[in-house]
C-alpha cells in the first residue's frame, strides 16, 4: 500500500479492501488483521494478503495470545485489552489507523 498515485487512489484502496472484508467476514466468518502491509495494489486494484494469520470468527474466546498483527494499526481495544477478544470493530479502526498512518508518512 505505500506505492500509491493519489490520496484518492489510497482511500479507494481501503475502502476496497473493507468491501472485501465484509465479505469474507459475512460469508466465510473469517478477520484478518488489517495493517499496510497487509494490502497490495496490482494494476490499480487493491487486494488483502497474508490470509494465512486470519481467525474465524466463531472459535470461542480468545483466538490467539497475544494478539497477531502490526502493533501500529491495532484497535485501541485490543491494545489495551491483551485478552480481549478480536472483533470486527477492532478490524474497521484499524482501516482508519491505516489510511492515518499512510498520510503522515
């Protein structure tokens, strides 16, 4: 994601990547750990890789400890909380920490 042309082309791409998310999450009750390095533009299209730390979602209780993923675009919940559980909340605040994090850089 840190190859990107346009301010415009970064937040396509996240939204992107949140349609796909709902997706895999509604179908295949699936989270990934949303970070930039989890997203890749490929001839203008976004696409959501690294599949292979994802969690279903209807395993009871914590899915993992500690907690998977890029600690920058952690949820604040999942931060503070090293046993809670992952949500798809905590998935929708890291998009936003993503697309933070890619205009400060």
């Amino acid at each position: 994601l840190t190859d990107f042309k346009s301010s415009h082309q970064l937040v396509l791409s996240v939204r992107d990547i949140l349609i796909s998310h709902q997706d895999v999450y509604e179908n295949a009750k699936i989270l990934h750990h949303l970070s930039v390095g989890n997203i890749v533009i490929f001839r203008g299209q976004s696409f959501l890789i690294n599949w292979d730390l994802a969690k279903l979602v209807i395993v009871e209780g914590p899915r993992q400890t500690p907690h998977t993923g890029t600690w920058q675009f952690r949820s604040a919940h999942l931060v503070k909380n090293i046993c809670a559980v992952h949500a798809v909340e905590d998935d929708l605040e890291s998009s936003l920490y993503i697309v933070l994090w890619m205009i400060l850089m």
